[in-house]
C-alpha cells in the first residue's frame, strides 16, 4: 500500500510542478521510463482474483486510483489497453465501482485516445450495455434511486460527450441502439429539472437527469453534420463515393440512420415534455409581458407586492442566456425609468439583490446596448457600501466592467471617483479591468486616481507599524491585496506569463509613460513601500505572502505600471530570503528567473541571486536537521 501511495503522488506532483527547461525534460523522462514497469506491477495487482476480502478491496481501490494518476500525466494507449479490461471487469463490482468509474472517465476523457476510437469505444460499450449496466438502471428508476446508478449515468454521459460522431455514424448497430434507450431513460429520470444549479446531481434527481442532455445536443448537431453524416443528394438519391469510402457508410445506411434518428428524438421530446409544465394557450395569451412594469405601478404597495416584482425580476434574471442581446421592446423599459427608476434605494433586501444580480446577467446585452450601462451602474454603486448588498452589487459590477470595459472607458472619471468601505477588492480590480483598456498614457491618471489613497495609508501603516507591528499586520495585508487586484485588473485579459528578450524590453522602454515624472513617483513611492514591509514584516508569513503575490503579478503584467523594477527586486528577494527563509520568495525568484532569464544583461544578477538563495536554503536545511538529530 504505501508504494501505490508513493505511484500515485508522482505523477501528480510532477505535474504540479514549476519546472521549466532541462530539469522539466529529466524528470519528465525518468517518469516516461518508469512507466513500463508500474504498469506491470498494477496489472499484477489488478489482475490478482481473490475472494475480495477487505484488505484486497483496499488494495485495489489503491490500485485504480493510482492508475488514473497516470493516465492523466499521460501514458500511450498500448500500455493501457490491457488495463482497461481489469478496470471494466471490476466496474461492476460494487465496491470497486467508484474508483472504476473515476479510471473509466478519466481514460475516455483523454483527447489522445481518438486515435483508437474503434477499440475503446467496442470496450466501453460492452461495459455500458451489459445486463449488469442494464439492471442497475432499472432498479434505480423503479426504487427512484439515482445514487445506485450515479456512476453509470457519468460514465455514459461522458462517453457520449466525446465520441458523438461515434454514436452517429453506427447509430444503427445494436450495442449503440441499446445506449441510446438507456440514455432516455436516464433523461427520463423521475423528478423535474433543477433550479439551483450548483446543486451535485449526486444528491438531487433533477440533476441527475440533466445530466445527458448536452449530450442528446451533441448528437443532434454530428447527425446534422455533412462531415459526419453524408448528406444524399435530391438529385440522384446518392452520396459521393469519397464520402463512402472515407465514412465506409452507404446511402442506404444514411438514409436508415436518418430515419431512425427521428424517431429517438421524437421519444426524447416526449421524455422531456414530461418534465416541462406549460401554461394553457388560453392564459398564456392573457399572460402581460409588462408584468414588472404593472407590478411596480400597483398603489399602496405592501410587503407581499415587493416579493412578487423580486420573483418576476428574478424570472428574468434566469432566462438572460436565452435573451437576444437585440432585443429592444422590454428590456429598454425594464432598465430604463419604468422599472429600475422606481425601485427602491432604501431597504427591501432580498428586492435589491436580486435586481443587482439581474444587472449582473445582462452584461453582454449592455455591451451591445451601451446607452444603458451608466443607468444601471447609477441604480448599483450605491449600495457598494452598504453591508447587506455589497456582495450582489460587487458581483455585478465586475460582470458588468469586465464585459463592458469598451464602453465604459469614456465614463471612467465616474468610476474612479468611486470610494466604499466594503467589497473593495473586488470594485479595484473591475475598475482597473476598465484603465486596461486605455492606451498607456491615459492610464496613468485613473491609476493614480484607485491607488493614491492606497499608497498613503500604507506609508501612514509603515510608520506605525515599526514600532508595534503586529497591531497593524491586518491593515497592511488588506492593503496588499487591493494592490494585487489593481495589478491583476490592468492585465490584459488574453496575458499569460510573458518572456522578453531584449527587443521585449526595448519595446516597453519605448513607452514614453513610463518615463514620465507621475509614473516614475509611482514607482519610486511603491519600490520604497515594498522594502519596508519586508522588512518591518519579515517573520509574518502572511504579510510575505500577500506581498511575494503583488510582485508576482507585476512581473507579469505588460505594460507594467505597478511593476517593482528588476534593479530593486532582485536584491530584496535576496536580502529577504536571508532574513527569513520564507518559500514565497523563491517563488517570485523563479517568476524573475523565468521572465528576464533569456536576457544576458540579466545573466549576472540572476546568478548571484540563486546563488545567495541556494546557499541560504542549505544553511537552513542543515541548521534545521541538526535539532532535528539532536
């Protein structure tokens, strides 16, 4: 047991791990060695039959759960073939079924595996469409018991999932006609579709039930699909012979499968039409589309008329991904003075919050209907500091500024006069997602506008805080990460970690605002702010923390307005790390190494940074393992 503990976290923390270049490709290779042999030891062990006693349940539980470590790092499909076949005939074992089906997903879920479609797709099925498979979901239906069959359904939905031209192609054969009926059954899974849908369909039927439906969307979509299904020309009932010899279909199969594909989906929308309630056409026609509107104008409105407006908002809210982002009749009316003119700016909690959440849900409609935007946002910043709605109004306000950065720039005076208490984080970061888009020099005001004040509290902490510093250790990491958001909304959105070679840096040094008096004050303000804390902090793990993760963002952003310059960053993290052996900065040293590595004007400063790193770690490894021993 403890050597399948030890398989199993190999791979994963290989994979976890930041390793880059030669070391990368060593351990990657000494892991692709290993892999003939573990494969042999868990074949042995998976293939061992005993009486399933409680320790070889164990042992194989082990087993399958180390396997499917490996099958995420990578390992070829000739390797693992034979494998599969223990994990299916375990699949059925109820003990084992977990952890099988975990093997089973993670195996057909690996792109890699398409190019033997044919021989994984004939193993699965015979697993799916066994008489086991077969009862588990009869029983579970007739008990409406979705946890004995969860697994089954996951397993088949996620088989359907990524080999629907699969399916559609030999929608025909039997083994294929039997997953389609089971998949219907699945659909048809006693209970309604779900409201909340963060619920695990572990735990709720409706879930359960949902769960193939992306699929039944999928297959439609491959049976439509002239790549995949031939259409048969009108002219001369035929379809070419490349079609026929590259598909190996024939018309008279296509027309079959067209024909059968029919009458599968006719009984889905039965099964659905089931679970779906609709009003009659009587009321549905007297039902007003204006309801929001009639609701907020109803005289003398008490308690029980505000919760009917919140349920309607809250309708709409549910069907915004449904809602054409040219839809120009009630939506103008429902942001507009009609409905959001006249809700309340005081009280009615649970009104509010939803109304804050709708904004939130229609944000690419306001990006295609920009003339609405500051309307909404005037209704939602108010309550940004208010305790009980600043979560909802947060959360909206980011979905909004995210969304709409584009049209937003032309009111970002607006937003950057913006101050409150509560939720801040999140308001910095959606502003900041806003400057980003600006070009270099028109970012510089805005920003200075979200950190000035930033910046001063933390100068105004840091003399304090030399004194009594751990009085004012939550202040300081409060205002670190405020930073961080600031640093993370003006990345780009598409920016990953960038690496420059000499024409990079040129490239940014030709930016004229960086050479400019506000953003050079900005830098010098921040590089000075940055040695202090670490500094006055530099046992509080958490203070590093939060502001090894400030520098780390820097070190990636570009353009680069908050960015600690390389000069000062390399000799903190060398001074810090001596100061105390914190793993944070190696962290941001490996970032450094990783960024500004390629450039030979760095070469030198890099080398005796790791250096001074790598003989500090030691010191401490060999001062740590002398108590130890002691």
């Amino acid at each position: 047991l403890p050597l399948l503990e030890f398989l199993t976290v190999i791979p994963e923390e290989v994979l976890r791990a930041d390793l880059i270049g030669e070391r990368k490709a060593r351990v990657n290779q000494e892991l692709t060695d290993s892999i003939p042999r573990v494969m042999s030891i868990l074949e042995t062990l998976l293939s061992a039959h005993h009486e399933y006693s409680e320790r070889d349940i164990i042992l194989k539980q082990k087993c399958l759960r180390c396997l499917q470590s490996w099958i995420q790092y990578g390992v070829p499909f000739e390797m693992l073939h034979l494998l599969i076949d223990h994990v299916i005939a375990l699949f059925s074992i109820e003990s084992m079924n977990d952890a099988a089906t975990e093997v089973l997903v993670e195996f057909i879920s690996q792109t890699r595996i398409n190019y033997y479609q044919n021989t994984v797709c004939e193993k699965i099925l015979q697993c799916m469409t066994g008489d086991w498979a077969k009862s588990q979901i009869t029983k579970a239906i007739n008990d409406g018991d979705e946890l004995s069959a969860r697994n089954l359904c996951r397993l088949m939905t996620t088989f359907g999932d990524n080999f629907t031209n699969y399916v559609a192609i030999n929608f025909l054969r039997q083994d294929i006609v039997i997953y389609l009926e089971m998949m219907l059954m699945f659909a048809g899974f006693p209970g309604y579709f779900g409201q909340d849908q963060e619920i695990s369909f572990f735990f709720c039927s409706c879930q359960f039930s949902e769960m193939p439906l992306q699929f039944w969307f999928m297959l439609q979509e491959s049976l439509c699909d002239p790549e995949v299904i031939p259409v048969i020309s009108a002219s001369d009932n035929d379809v070419s012979t490349s079609d026929i010899q590259t598909l190996n279909i024939s018309p008279t199969n296509i027309q079959q499968i067209r024909e059968s594909s029919i009458v599968i989906f006719r009984r889905l929308i039965e099964v659905l039409r089931g679970k779906v309630q609709y009003p009659p056409d009587s009321e549905w026609v007297e039902f007003t589309k204006e309801l929001a509107i009639s609701q907020i104008s109803t005289p003398g409105r008490d308690q029980n008329q505000w919760q009917d407006l919140e349920s309607t908002l809250f309708c709409i809210k549910s069907i915004a991904e449904a809602v054409s982002n040219g839809e120009n009749i009630y939506l103008p009316q429902l942001f507009g003075s009609d409905v959001y003119g006249k809700l309340p700016v005081q009280g009615h909690t649970k009104l509010r919050n939803t109304a804050f959440s709708l904004i939130g849900s229609y944000a690419d409609w306001f990006k295609s209907n920009p003339q609405y935007i500051l309307s909404a946002l005037n209704y939602l910043i108010p309550a940004l500091s208010d305790i009980e709605l600043a979560l909802a109004a947060a959360t909206a306000f980011k979905e909004v500024c995210d969304i709409c950065r584009d049209s937003l720039v032309n009111g970002i005076e607006d937003l950057v006069n913006m101050y409150i208490p509560r939720e801040k984080q999140k308001v910095i970061e959606s502003i900041a997602d806003v400057i980003q888009v600006l070009p270099p020099e028109k970012m510089v005001q805005p920003l200075l506008s979200i950190t000035s004040d930033i910046i001063q509290t933390m100068k105004d902490i840091i003399l304090h805080g030399r004194q009594n510093p751990s009085q004012f250790r939550e202040i300081i990491i409060t205002q670190l990460e405020y930073l961080t958001c600031c640093g993370r909304g003006i990345q780009p959105p598409d920016e990953n970690l960038i690496v420059f070679d000499d024409d990079d840096l040129k490239t940014k040094q030709n930016f004229a605002v960086f050479d400019s008096i506000p953003v050079q004050d900005l830098t010098n303000a921040l590089s000075e702010i940055i040695r202090n804390i670490a500094e006055i902090w530099y046992q509080d793990n958490e203070v590093i923390e939060c502001l090894c993760k400030f520098l780390n963002i820097g070190i990636r952003i570009t353009p680069n307005l908050l960015s600690i310059p390389f000069e000062i960053i390399v000799p903190l993290i060398k001074i810090s790390f001596q100061r105390h052996p914190h793993a944070n900065w190696l962290e941001t040293a490996v970032q450094i190494v990783t960024v500004y590595g390629s450039s030979p004007k760095h070469g030198v400063d890099l080398m005796d940074v790791l250096i001074s790193l790598t003989s500090t770690t030691i010191q401490h490894v060999r001062s740590k393992a002398g108590k130890f021993f002691k």
